[in-house]
C-alpha cells in the first residue's frame, strides 16, 4: 500500500528543503532570487512552481520548517542562525554548517511569497454521481473489527480476501462472503501482501511514525491452504528493514532462487535494494539505488533480453517512475522515465494496454497530502501516460481526485476496455464525499464515465486490490479501511470509527 496519510509517502524534510527552495519562472537571467531558487533545487528533483501552493501554505507551513532544516530559525520578525544542537531531533541527518545566509534566504521567501497565489484554484472536474449497479456492497460478517486495515489483497486460487489489523497487529483471512475464517500473527504492521503460488508473502513497516535508526520492519512468508483454521506463525525472511513498504519476490539473477526486491522507504534516509538468495537461507543486501521513497515496484523482462528489469516509483526526494535495466551480475542501470514536483505526493502506479496499440502504458495516482502543505490540491487524481515507444511515455488523461491514493485498471464490466477503480484516502469529505471511491468507466478512446457506488459506506480507504473472489469469472474490488484522524477532524471518534474495516464489491455484470 502506500499509506501517506500515516506519514508512508510524505516527503522528507530535507527533500522539503529543496521544495522551499525552487521555481519553475525565471523573471531574468540576472535575477538573483530566481537563481538562488534554481541553483539550490536544480540537483534534487524536478522544479515546483510557487504557483503549486498558496501564499499563507509557504508562509506558515513550508518556509518557517526549511529555515530551521537550514540552522535558520524564525524568531518574531527576524530570521536568525540557530545552533545543530536546537534543530529538530529527526533533523540528525542533515549537514551540521549553515548552507544558505539569512540574506539569501530571505531572497527565495520572497520570491516565493510574491509568485504565490493567495489561494489554489477549484477543481473543475465532473461530478461523480452515484448509481453505478456494477457492484453489491459486501460487508464483513459481524463487523467486529475495528477500521485500522492498512493492505488487502484477493487470492483468487483460494477464493479468500487477506486483511492486515494494525491494531491486532495480524493478518485476518476471510472467506469469499467476508466470514472470517483464520488469523495470522505477525506482531508488526503490515503495509503490502503478495500471493504467490502457495505462499502469502508479508510486508511490515514496523512504524508508522519515522524514527530514525530503529530497523523494525521486516518480511514474512506464510504458507497458504483453502479454508484453513488455526492460528500460525509466519516465517521470517528478512529484518532490521527501514521502514519497509512493500516489496516483490522475483528471480533477479536468473539463478533458480526467488530473492526479495524491497522498497524501504525510510524517512530521512532509505534504500532500494534488492536481497539476493544465497541457497542457504541467508540473503545478500544489493542497493540499487540509495535514497528514501521507494514505494511500488514491477519486475519484467521490458527490453526481452531474458534479463528481469524492474519499474519503481519513488514518492519523495525526487518524485518519478524509474525503469531500472537488468544489465547482468546484479546490477541494474536506472532511466529516469517521468518526473513530479515534490508537492505532488506520488502515492501509486501501475502498467496496463489502455489504447489497444500493444505497448504498456503507465496509470498514475498523486495525492499524498500528509506532509506541510496539508491543502486540498486541484492537481491531484489519477493520470494515463501513453506509451510513444522508446520509453517515452506522454500524458493524455488526467481525472482529479482529491488525495488519490491508488488506481486500478481491469476490464471490470467485460466489454474489452480497461475500466479504472479509484480511491482517495485524503478526499474532501466536507464537500465531495463521493471521490473516496471512483469507478471510471472506459467508453473508448480514453474517454471515461465516473461513478461512485450508491450507499457505499463511509471509509477512508487506503487499499485496495481487485480480482476474482469467488471464482465467478468476474473480476471483484476488496477495499481496506483506516480511519485515523485527518486534519483533527472533529467527527473523527463519533463517525469513522464505526465504519467497517473492509468490504467486498462483488462484481454483478451478467
């Protein structure tokens, strides 16, 4: 999953830095401000503009935490040198000199300041009416468990739906008419589960919250039969993983053994790495790529040389999709394919034919809105990027949704076209309630009719996984539900806490 909102995919601090930092407009080539912004931000990802975040957003949020990430703190109307030692604990990281004066600081803010809009503009896209009767709602049997699921995922050789508890701390098995049927101890949190073949592979972030130099996430395996009862313990394949949020088994070497592609995402610091099978039981850590914000992984052969290639989307430091080419003996070359601006909070992807011209193309969702600028944002939804051939990929769709948080394409009503099933995890529930879920429905040539579903409970889901459940031959949508506090919310305690912690949308089309 890419759970943002419990701090998954926020953008780290010292990559906010360069954030506060950066400019997409040049008044001239001379001027200083825009200079300093571009010379700070230009090695760090691609150019924000001030344009992406309003006047008070930077003020109060945005600048004040950068200074101080800078041995510069606010104090009145001053802005003043402050000593490593009163920075913020989780600032350790960082260089311990002054990289910018006070004056140039003030430079940027008030290039910042004056580019900025005083408010960001309104979403213009299209209501989302309900009515959608592709789907019945499946509630699980005795809604006893309590909102706090943080991944999901269907089994569809098994027909049985995997739900991770972060407050039992276990994974729950339910049957295809959600009755609970088996349990999982795990003692972490997960946040991603893989099924592959009879194995259900586990994936603990160990801590929501960013603690730097605790090493508490881990990955499990857990064996899996039809309708089992009785509790079990899962196997463990790896630990002491910085905060690790999903990860994929794959034979990367080509040597028989399935070795563990890990996104650990971290916080300040992380790693993309993959760990290779010895054949003893042991694993061999191999970075690939050395920075934090790994967080969706794919692996396949793109180039056809025999070789497993590996797509990833990084959701801080610089945001973008990768593809890393499988060059031979473990080491793997990255293209940088797409790139965002760090307030875009990339959240998922996936890949999927969506014009029928045989190239995969990329589904794209942005709306992790869980770092300093917690406003709503006109540019978050859900993106289509086609395909040009040679790794070009260009956009050619975009569908905003507000805090979107994962997309999925499958042929859900059957007609031959790719439909996509949305979700939100930080919608505007105050004003449009309705985007917390999202059918879009393909009617050809990238033109899409949204739905939601008619009495869909409320939730804020943060997973989702579709397929087939029962084995009808249709494909179905489980999504995970947790509901923690948003913004302090006041109805928090009296209204999401009685939401279920899963559901089913069995698919119903004849």
């Amino acid at each position: 999953m890419t759970c943002p909102g419990i701090g998954f995919t926020s953008g780290c601090m010292i990559l906010l830095l360069c954030l506060a930092l950066a400019c997409v407009h040049y008044r001239a080539a001379d001027d200083r401000d825009a200079l300093l912004a571009r010379n700070y931000c230009g090695a760090c990802h691609a150019f924000p503009s001030p344009a992406l975040l309003d006047k008070q957003t930077w003020k109060t949020s945005v600048l004040p935490v950068m200074a101080n990430f800078m041995n510069l703190r606010y104090v009145g109307d001053s802005l003043k040198i402050i000593s490593s030692l009163l920075r913020a604990p989780d600032s350790a990281a960082l260089p311990d000199v002054v990289t910018i004066s006070p004056e140039d600081f003030r430079r940027i803010e008030a290039f910042y300041l004056s580019a900025a809009p005083d408010s960001l503009p309104v979403q213009n896209g299209p209501g989302i009416p309900p009515g959608s009767d592709l789907f019945q709602i499946v509630l699980p049997v005795g809604n006893e468990h309590a909102p706090f699921s943080t991944a999901v995922a269907i089994d569809t050789l098994r027909h049985q739906i995997y739900q991770a508890d972060a407050v039992k701390r276990s994974i729950n098995v339910f049957d295809e008419r959600l009755q609970q049927i088996d349990q999982v101890a795990t003692n972490n949190i997960c946040t991603a589960l893989q099924v592959k073949n009879d194995s259900l592979y586990i994936t603990n972030i160990g801590e929501f919250k960013p603690n730097p130099g605790k090493l508490t996430g881990n990955i499990m395996i857990s064996p899996l039969a039809h309708k089992r009862k009785g509790s079990s313990l899962p196997r463990q394949l790896l630990d002491k993983l910085d905060r690790s949020v999903t990860s994929v088994t794959a034979d990367l070497d080509n040597d028989g053994k399935p070795d563990e592609l890990v996104c650990e995402f971290g916080f300040l610091k992380g790693n993309f790495c993959w760990y290779r099978n010895d054949g003893r039981g042991g694993y061999e850590k191999r970075l690939i790529k050395p920075v934090p914000g790994a967080i969706k992984v794919y692996v396949e052969d793109v180039n056809h040389d025999g070789r497993p290639d590996i797509w990833a989307l990084f959701g801080q430091a610089r945001e973008g999709i990768s593809l890393f080419v499988n060059k031979g003996n473990g080491r793997f070359e990255e293209k940088e394919i797409l790139t965002f601006p760090p307030v875009y909070g990339s959240s998922y992807f996936e890949l999927a034919d969506m014009d029928h011209d045989g190239k995969e193309d990329i589904i794209y969702t942005c709306g992790d809105n869980a770092d300093y600028s917690r406003v709503l944002k006109n540019f978050h939804g859900v993106y289509i990027f086609l395909n040009q051939g040679n790794n070009i990929f260009k956009q050619a769709y975009f569908f905003p949704i507000h805090g979107c948080y994962k997309a999925i394409a499958r042929d859900f009503d059957r007609d031959g076209d790719p439909d996509l099933a949305c979700i939100s995890y930080f919608a505007d529930y105050d004003h449009r309630p309705e985007e917390s879920f999202v059918y879009l429905e393909n009617m050809g040539n990238l033109h899409f009719s949204p739905h939601t579903i008619t009495n869909l409970p409320k939730g804020r889901w943060v997973s989702m996984d579709a397929g087939d459940a029962d084995g009808d031959g249709r494909i179905d949508i489980v999504l995970g539900n947790l509901a923690t506090p948003y913004q302090d919310r006041k109805d928090w305690q009296a209204g999401w806490m009685q939401a279920p912690a899963l559901l089913l949308l069995h698919n119903n089309i004849k």
